[in-house]
C-alpha cells in the first residue's frame, strides 16, 4: 500500500510537471490550436452541445469530446489558452494511470516503468499540451486497447465493458477511426494466434450496447441538425481526407517512420530493440510465444504497426494522427525491461551508449530554443559550446549509471532527468520566443493597448494561423480580403510588411492609417475608416 502510495505521488508530480506546467508560457500556435478553442468558446457561449460552431457557422469537421472537455474547463476557469489546453493534459494524465493500473494488474513489478516511460515521450508530452482532438483520441483508444487486452488475459466481462465505453468515447473524439483501428488491431492478433472465435467473443451484445448508447446520440442529433454533417464529416474530412490530398497534407509514404522515432524520443533506442527481440522471437517460437504471457508483447506490436501502416497508406498525413501507436512502444519497452531485470541481465555497451547520446541530446535543442525558433539554425557560439559540453557530461552521467549493478533498474529514473532538464529549459527560455513567432497572442495585446474602441478585424495576405490566432484572441469574426467584400465599415487590418499600398488600392480611396509594426511575425496592422469616408492616408 505504502508503495503505491508513492508511486501515484510520482505520477501525479512528473504529470502535472510534464503535461500542466507553464501551459500558459506560450500563446495557442498553429492553426488548429485557436481554431479548437474558439469553436469551444462559441458553443459555449450558445450553451449548445451539439452543433460546433466557428464565426457562428456550423463546423463540422470533428466530433465534440474535445469541445466538452474545453466546455467544462471554460465554465470552471474561464476562456482563456492554457484552459483550452487543460482537456489534453487532463486526457494524458488518464492515460498514464490507466497504464499503471493496466500493468499493475496484468504484469504487477513495472507499472511505474511502463507509465514514466509513457509519460515522458516526445510525443506524449507534445501533444498533452496542446488544444486539439489527438490526445483525446489517443488517451481514449489506449484506454481501450489496455482493456480489451485484460480481458483477453482475465475473461472479465468488467475490463471488455470498460473497452466498449472507451472506444465510444475514442469515436466521439475524432469518429470512426478509433473504432476502426481497435478492430485492425484485434483481427491481426487473433489471425496470428490462429484464434477466430476470440473474434466472436470479442462481439459482446451488452457492449455493442453500450458503444452505441455512448456514441451515436451526439451523431444523430447534429445530423439532425446539420444535414450536411454525413457530407461534411464522414464523405470529407475522413474518406476524402483518407484517400485523397484534398486538404494539402500530402507526405511520402516513409513519413510516420521518422516521426514515430522522434515521438518515442528518448526510449527509442531501447523501444526498437525490444521490437526487434519481440519480431525475431515471433518469428522463430510462433506457437510457444503466442501461447504464453509473451503474447502481450506479440499484441503490443501489433498496436504499434497498425497505426503506422493504415496512416501511411493515407494521401493526408499529420504528425499528431500517429499518436494513439506511441503508448504501444513504451509498453513494449517496459515488457523488455521486465524481463532483463527479472533474468539479472545489464544492457549492452552499445545500447547505453546510443541510449546515453539520444536521451542527452534533448538538452542541445532545448538549451537552444529560442535560436532555434528566431534564426532557425543552430549558431555556433559560446551558448552552444556550454550546451554541447552540458549534454556530453550528461550522456556521460546517464551511461555511467547504466553500466552499474543497476542497469536496466536504473533505467528508468536517469533517463528522466534530460527530459525534466530538456521540458525545463523549453519553458524557460523558449517560451518568449515561441510566443512571439509563433503565437499571434502578442500580436492581439498589441492591437487592444492601441484602440480607444474596439473594432472588427480584417486580414489580407496572412497565414491561416494569423487569421485563427486572431479569431480566438480577438473573439470576433476575421474578414479575409480576396474571399468577399472588404468591410464597409470602420475597421482593422493586419497584413504583411509593407502592405499599406496595396490596402489602399484594395479600399478604393477610403483613408488608410499605419498603426505599428509586430516584427517577430513582420506583420503591420492599420486603421481603415468607413466607407465614404476619404481622405489622405
């Protein structure tokens, strides 16, 4: 009891450090981020559950989980970036316990292993601290993977009820992918076991009940309400998103190998070696294998190559949509671990010394940040001569401990020290650059300290990421020039550098006024009078 008690503290500590510290040290960036949080904000404010809404249009594009999550966090904290965040370090949190309580149960000795290890991904942590639908989806369909698998092991109609549910609640955050994926997983592990009535099994009526009672309410009232949801949702933004590059995120076929490397950063070295063990004993003790508890390994990489696979074959591609494969890698990690621990074995040199460079590289970047973000380059000087040096000793520091008699028991805790170091740094000395280059935050505070009234907002040949930026932080509607009329009335706008000519010409002789300049993002932004209203400029 004592030491669970302690290692729930431990989880509690690294995860509200990792996923809910500083989620305010930066401004919402990218696109996504601000649009999420103002559709959010807009339902809100309508007190509707159902129809998501961006600039009072039905947007149809995603399911609701994220927007009830940010909902609750709006309603508790108020509207503001970090509470928009808070639904995706929430779902991380969840995620990294049912882990815990998962391996606790099924393989008790390395529940802590498997959770830090989880935690504390590139991936992971990236994506908990950030507002959008992929770590719902990820947290949800981990959840409900860990649970079918308990029941696979224990027979327990509880653990398969828990994996209906979740797998409901996987498709209310970003539709029929998750209970898509769960099925490509489940099918694979049953044709490489030879057992097609654990397919059969797997099709519980009570749950098959509880999927639907859970996940089909929300569709039937926004389809209801919104005739062109089935069009919207299901027709384009997943099959036409799946299978054409309709929305311009193409990338060639290898694209989810590098970003699945870069997602288990620092584990991969040790995350690759278990896959490789885990495929050549698949390999050659098929039937042994499948017929042990080394089956959880078979299934874990299962999991981890069906994301991967089905993503690569689709003609849009996103780093966040590999997300739900990463816990299957740590977990397949942690199986590796137990084992050695248990036979008394040590990692070989050469693993710890790649382990030791990868895990203390993280410092270089995050050291740098902010040269990084401003220069995009690395500039040699004396920074990155102290950065360089610090991560040497480092990886000198995490190899020498692994080469004890603890070894792969010590795995676990040295390996976390770059990354709180590495997390530390980002927020530290990254976030103002980040804020400033990459957020529109300080763009809108800029703006708002200048007007004596506020007034509607206008973009001209900005970035999609400006024109949500300002969508949140304003809280009003965006006018684009080029894609309808220029507002009639007195208004802002904000265009690149320079722009204060072709502003002129595009309001037809109406007053134009520089306001400033936001350099970071070379942006200006200038007054337009009303319609009607000339005059020199």
């Amino acid at each position: 009891m004592k030491s669970s008690r302690t290692d729930w503290l431990l989880l509690a500590g690294f995860c509200g450090f990792l996923f809910f510290f500083g989620l305010a040290y930066f401004g919402l960036i990218g696109a996504d981020e601000p649009r999420y949080a103002q559709v959010a904000r807009e339902m809100l404010a309508r007190h509707d559950w159902v129809t998501p809404t961006l600039g009072g249009k039905p947007w149809l594009e995603k399911p609701p989980l994220y927007y009830w999550q940010a909902m609750l966090a709006y309603s508790v904290f108020g509207v503001s970036d970090w509470a928009a965040r808070l639904p995706s370090a929430v779902d991380a949190t969840l995620m990294v316990f049912a882990i815990y309580l998962f391996l606790k149960r099924v393989r008790p000795g390395f529940e802590l292993d498997g959770a830090l290890m989880t935690a504390s991904s590139a991936g992971v942590v990236g994506f908990a601290r950030a507002a959008s639908t992929d770590m719902p989806l990820a947290a949800m369909f981990t959840i409900a993977l860990l649970a079918w698998y308990a029941w696979y092991e224990s027979e327990s109609r509880r653990h398969l009820a828990l994996f209906y549910g979740f797998l409901a609640l996987g498709m209310l955050a970003k539709g029929p992918v998750a209970p898509l994926l769960a099925a490509i997983v489940i099918v694979v592990f049953a044709v490489a076991k030879g057992d097609f009535g654990l397919l059969w099994r797997t099709l519980w009526a009570p749950g098959i009940l509880l999927f639907c009672a859970l996940a089909l309410p929300w569709h039937i009232a926004v389809q209801t309400k919104n005739q062109d949801f089935f069009r919207v949702f299901i027709l384009q933004h997943n099959l036409a998103r799946f299978g054409t590059n309709l929305y311009r995120h193409s990338e060639p076929f290898w694209y989810y190998v590098p970003v699945v490397l870069l997602g288990l950063i620092p584990w991969i070295v040790f995350v690759t070696a278990s896959l490789t063990e885990t495929i050549r004993v698949w390999w050659t003790e098929r039937r042994r294998m499948l017929e042990s508890e080394d089956a959880l390994n078979v299934f874990l990489v299962i999991w981890l190559a069906v994301p991967v696979v089905f993503f690569s074959l689709s003609q849009s591609k996103l780093p966040g949509y590999i997300l739900p494969a990463l816990p299957a890698g740590t977990l397949l990690l942690a199986e590796y671990v137990r084992r050695r621990v248990t036979d008394g074995e040590t990692p070989s040199l050469v693993l710890i010394v790649l382990h030791s460079v990868v895990a203390a590289a993280l410092i270089v970047p995050a050291l740098m940040i902010q040269y990084i973000v401003m220069q995009h380059r690395l500039p040699w000087g004396k920074a990155a001569e102290v950065s360089f040096t610090f991560a040497i000793l480092l990886a000198i520091g995490i190899a020498i401990t692994l080469r004890t008699k603890l070894g792969f028991g010590a795995l676990r805790f040295i390996t976390l020290v770059p990354v709180v170091l590495a997390v530390a740094a980002i927020l530290r000395l990254g976030a103002p650059a980040l804020d400033s280059t990459l957020s529109v935050r300080p763009l809108a505070n800029e703006i708002s300290h200048l007007e004596n009234q506020r007034l509607p907002l206008a973009v001209s040949g900005v970035s999609r990421e400006t024109e949500f930026g300002l969508a949140f932080y304003r809280d009003q509607i965006i006018d684009r020039y080029g894609s309808g009329p220029v507002p009639v009335g007195e208004h802002l706008v904000v265009a690149p550098e320079g722009s204060q000519t072709a502003i002129a010409k595009l309001v037809a002789g109406r007053r134009v006024s520089y306001l400033g300049s936001f350099a970071p993002q070379g942006l200006d932004y200038y007054w337009v009078s009303a319609a009607g209203v000339h005059g020199g400029h």
